[in-house]
C-alpha cells in the first residue's frame, strides 16, 4: 500500500484498517515463532503498512490542532 492510497482513506476507516493491521502482524509473528511462515517478508510488509497508517494519523491530528 502507497502512501498516497492511504491518505486517500477517511479517519475512521484508517483506525480500523490500523487494527486490522496489528492483528494480522500478530498472526505472521505466531506463525514465525512456529516455523509456518514460508514468506518471512510479510511480516515486513505489514510493519510497514503499519507505520505508514500511523503517520497519516499523526499527520492528520497535528493539522487540526
């Protein structure tokens, strides 16, 4: 996901998708743990995704101060 894409999604829906994120990172980390991973750059992938929900939030919270 592009960052534009995610500045692209409303408020609400970025909090949720921020979530959804965290919980899917928990689920690639448990798999890691047990060995059935095959595609360790998911993990990467979704930490990225992450950061980037994080920071339009941010972003987005310090232009409406």
């Amino acid at each position: 996901m592009k960052i534009s894409e995610v500045r692209e999604i409303p408020t609400s829906e970025l909090q949720e998708k921020l979530y959804a994120l965290k919980e899917n990172l928990f689920e690639l980390r448990r798999k890691k743990a047990v060995g059935a991973l095959e595609h360790g750059e998911e993990v990467t992938r979704v930490r990225k995704d992450i950061a980037r929900v994080l920071l339009v939030l941010r972003e987005r919270e310090l232009a409406g101060k």
